[in-house]
C-alpha cells in the first residue's frame, strides 16, 4: 500500500510533527511506501495564481479552473503542482495532517486544495464524487485542536465537530476520495506527557483499524 | 459608517472584482467611508509562520497563538498584520469577496483570517462570541460559485450553501463579528451580460437593506 502524508505545521516540536512522525512510523512496515509532503519545509506557495501556468492559451476566458484544466491537460501547470498531483496519484491513501486553525484548514493546506485539485486531473465534468478522477483512493484527516473534546460535543460553545469537517469531506468526495474516519486530538496545547502518549497510543490504533487492517 | 471590504480575487476582469467596485460605488455615498484590502494586488502572505513576530519570547512555547498573543500586546507583529488588524479595527463593517473555492475560502483570505484574527486582538480568555474584541462590528460575506444555484439546494449535489458557510459564520462569531445574511452570485463564469447586470442589481439592493438602511 502506498500511502502520502500531506502535512501542514510550522513547528518541529509541534503535536502535529509527533503525530506525523507516528504515522510515518507505523505505516511504513510491511510492504508499505509512505511519502511526506511537508508544506512549510518545502515552503509550499498556498495562492492560486497566473504564475500556476507555463503558457495561457490568449483564446481562454481569464477563470481560474478553466486555464488550468486546459494547462493540465498540455502539461503546463507549474511544477510544484505536477509534483504534488504525481504523489496524490501514486498514492492508495492520503492523509492530511493539520491543526484546525478558525474551524478549517490553514492557509498552506486550504492553497494545496485550490492548486493541486486541477479540473482535468481531479474531476471533470460530470467525473465527480463516484466518478471522480481520483477515485478509488481514501483520505484521512488527522486534526489537531486548541479547543477540549468537550467545547466541540453538540452542546459545546464549538458544537459538533464534524460540521466543521463538512466542507473538506465534500471537496475530497467531489474528486472521488473517500473519507475514512478521522483521527482528533483535542486541546493539544494544554495536554502533559501522559495524554500525549495517550493520544499517539490511540492514533496508532486508529491508522491500524481504519488504513492496515482495511488492506486498501 | 466605515466599511472594510476584503476583497480576494486575482482578475480584474472577473465578476468578484465587478461585485467589489460595485460594493464601493454604492457604500461610498453619504458621510460612509470605504477602504479595500486588495489581497492579491497586496501580495498578501497567507502562510502564518514565525516571521510574523518581530521579535519571539524564548521564555514563551513555540505555538503560534500565545507568540501572536504575546507579539499583539507587544506590538511586535509584521507590519502587514498590524495594517490589516487597524483597517479591521477602524471599520464599522467588513465585507469578504471571494469565489467559494472548494466550499470555502480561497487559501490567500483563509490566510488573512489565520494571521489578523490574533489572539489579544481579535479575542482572548472567556473574550468571545458576545464579548469578542471585535464586537459589535458586523461582517457580510459577498460569493460567487461555479455550480448553479440548483446545486446548492438541500436536495442537490453540494447540498444546503449554508453548510459552507458554518464554519466561516463560526469564526467571525467567535471573535465578536456578528454575520449579515450573505450574498451569492452561483454559476458567474456561465452568465452572459443581462443575468450580470441583474446580479449587480441585486447586490445594491442587497447592501441598502442589510447595511444602508440599518445604520449600522
């Protein structure tokens, strides 16, 4: 099985980079291959821009989506998205690895999103969700937060977490990635050594459970 | 009144950046101000990182909020921070327009929120929702999407828009901005000239009810 990391945090000695790092670890057993993509190492640029473009064909309307379906498709995205697309493609499963930052993705993680799902490579028209181009791969999130478990329960001051995970989930529907269960680890500021080990115990039971056992 | 708006966009041919001057022709009228954070022509960073901080505790964990916290009451964020937190701060109402890419924020706005909403600034311990250091200022997001708005309806393919907006409503609750109804302009890259103008239109009549006429 073959698996990418996609990895957004700025900090070594972060519980994203431990969590990361225990993926890596326990996957790579057997005859797995994993690969990291650490965004901020590789200084990962988040802004989908014009530049994301070798050559503009000057007949195409100036929309995003529309050059760069048609770049895609004549190889001429830039190339630190080709070689991000080529990981997500070699890969059975992708896991994002991320601390929620205001409910979402962080920047660097949300401009992965925007320049590596290319129309033409990710869906297309009518090749979404069921049919989409990256089908039949999964996906997991592992989320870290600053808020405990319970400010995200359906009556806490956060309410239920998944509302939150709802537009990612839908995105990595929409090109055909299965989302499997993600993996939380709330309150990571403010946990000791113990929970911490705790919280590595369960995310290696939960990568055995969801991702080894399944045999993708 | 005072109006922000942040505006994400990289085409000035696009609708969004039409929606925009739109926004400022019609707030401007009357003794209303209106400044705009052109995010792109800004070249705006979206990558929070620890250059944000002119200088950084070493006494102080290495996790970005409490060196944001701690940065903020020092005064010592980037500069670029500092402007878009005084813009923030100097307004009555701030308005985002963006594309809703994948179901959200493009990543340059998503950066802006991760950077600007600091803690000390935007909110602090038991400083949120109705207490938010932001309160009572109000927010509106104005989006355009791809998929038509038959797409968006409870029984489409994404589902209820609202859902997409959770999230983002979320966020700018937390920090004391209370959200306007939002504006969607759905399937702009398909609209010829007359249904652009009735967007336009309705835009206007959008801003007089939920800003003008309010008096904010």
């Amino acid at each position: 099985m073959k698996i990418l990391i996609v990895y957004a945090h700025p900090e070594p000695t972060s519980f994203n980079h431990a969590l990361k790092d225990k993926a890596v670890q326990i996957l790579q057993k057997g005859n797995n291959e994993v690969i990291v993509s650490d965004l901020y190492n590789q200084k990962f640029n988040p802004t989908a821009n014009w530049n994301d473009f070798k050559m503009i064909d000057p007949n195409l309307p100036r929309q995003y989506s529309v050059i760069q379906r048609d770049a895609y498709l004549k190889h001429q995205l830039a190339e630190d998205i080709q070689k991000e697309q080529d990981k997500l493609r070699w890969g059975d499963v992708v896991i994002f690895q991320f601390p929620l930052w205001w409910f979402g993705l962080p920047a660097i993680l949300k401009g992965w999103f925007d320049r590596i799902f290319a129309a033409g490579y990710a869906y297309d028209k009518e090749k979404w969700f069921s049919t989409g181009l990256l089908h039949p791969r999964k996906a997991l999130l592992s989320v870290t937060t600053q808020s405990p478990l319970s400010a995200y329960q359906p009556d806490g001051i956060h309410g239920d977490i998944k509302q939150f995970f709802k537009p990612i989930h839908h995105t990595l529907r929409f090109v055909g990635l299965s989302p499997l269960e993600p993996f939380v680890a709330y309150a990571v500021m403010n946990i000791d050594l113990q929970e911490r080990k705790r919280y590595l115990t369960n995310y290696q039971l939960h990568l055995d459970k969801q991702i080894l056992q399944r045999r993708i």
